[in-house]
C-alpha cells in the first residue's frame, strides 16, 4: 500500500506497459479482471482503476470531476495539460485501456481526459507519457524520437503528443492484415502523420514533430 485516505487509497500493481524499444506495447487484461473481482469480492461501490501500473481506489468524488483533474490534484502524474479544457488541443490526451470480457480482449484508445469523467474509468487502465518511460526508468522510443528530432520546445504539448502516437501504434500493431519488414511498427507513415492530427503545438512548429512520428512509420 503506498497511500491510504478517507476516499482513495493507491497501491502498486504489476506494470500495464512493457514499453521498451523491442515492445512498442504489451497490455495484458490481467489487472482489470484482478479489479473487477477484487470490487465484487469487497462490493465496496468503490471505484477502481490504475493510472501507469498503481492500483487507485476512490470511495468518495464528485461526479463532475475529470480524469485530468484526478491526475494532476491527486496523482503524481503531472504530464497530461490543460490547454483548452474542451477537446480541442490534445494537451491532456491518455490511453484507456479496459478489458472487454465479452471478446476477451483489451480495447485502448486514446481521450482527451479533461472530457473524460473520473467515473466514467471504473475498471480501466490509465496510461499517460510518465507510463510509457521516464528518467528513473528509461524514456520510450517516442520520447527519444521527439528529443531526437527536435520535436519539442517548451514541452507543454510533448506528453499528449507522445501518448497519441503510442495509441496510434497500439492500433497498428493489432491490425493482423499487416506485415512490416523486420524492425519495423505496423503503422504506416499516413497513419503516423495523422495520429498527432488533434494535438496542437503552440512553439516547436509541426515539421519536426510529423518526422518524428513518421520515423515509426513503415
Ligand atoms: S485540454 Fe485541450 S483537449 Fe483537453
Ligand atoms: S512544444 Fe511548446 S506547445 Fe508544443
């Protein structure tokens, strides 16, 4: 248990991502079925979820309060920004993941988490940039390729770009029609371009940024 209040109480789970450069991703349904159980077994009513690998329980909230409020007043995940408040700057963008137990599968996608009700990710994973890498545990690829390749000035836009990629190529690599040459993503450079196409950069200019993410590209 790393924290424990009247509403929420955090602990550790096993990581959701194994981001690394030979893994773009690696999501496995486990934890979202450990929680689901976990709710029924302790019919707490309580909501459940995991924000980059940590178990979060939360008793009591308002049911105005969004997921970006949540992870910036109550997390130590800061990277998600507000920008526009409204859907439109791609500043505060997260990948959900949640198990489906009907196809027995995980479904991720990414949202904008400052439309995104907290209670509305009951049972859900939450990763933001600081899940993918990070300087105690080594950055992921895209972090490297935006400092790389120049992609990022004053860094407000970077968290929400790097997780819009990270979704696009979550996406790519689950499409079973394709097959890249050996060391490279599925996602083709098209689809690159386009996963950053509802992330807005105020400073950095878009040139750097559309080579990054079309570096992945194959
Ligand atoms: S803050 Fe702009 S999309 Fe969420
Ligand atoms: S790097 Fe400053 S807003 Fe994009």
């Amino acid at each position: 248990m790393l924290f424990e209040c009247d509403q929420w109480k955090v602990e550790r789970v096993s990581p959701v991502i194994a981001a690394n450069s030979d893994a773009f991703l690696s999501v496995t349904p486990t934890h979202n079925t450990v929680m689901e159980e976990k709710q029924r077994e302790t019919g707490t009513g309580s909501l459940v979820f995991a924000i980059n690998g940590l178990r979060f329980e939360v008793s009591s909230v308002s049911p105005s309060t969004t997921l970006l409020e949540f992870l910036r007043a109550q997390t130590p995940f800061k990277s998600p920004k507000l920008g526009c408040g409204e859907g439109g700057c791609g500043a505060c963008v997260v990948l959900l993941s949640k198990y489906d137990p009907v196809l027995d599968q995980v479904e991720d996608f990414t949202a904008s988490s400052c439309l995104t009700l907290l209670c509305s990710v009951n049972g859900c994973s939450v990763t933001t940039s600081e899940g993918l890498g990070n300087s105690k545990d080594g950055f992921h690829p895209i972090h490297q390729r935006f400092s790389g390749f120049h992609a990022s000035q004053c860094g407000f836009c970077t968290p929400g770009m790097c997780v819009s990629l990270f979704g696009a190529l979550v996406k790519a690599e689950k499409n079973d029609q394709r097959e890249p040459s050996p060391g490279f993503s599925k996602l083709t450079v098209v689809e690159a371009e386009k996963a950053i196409s509802g992330n807005l950069c105020r400073c950095t200019g878009y040139r750097p940024i559309a080579d990054a993410c079309k570096s992945f590209g194959s």
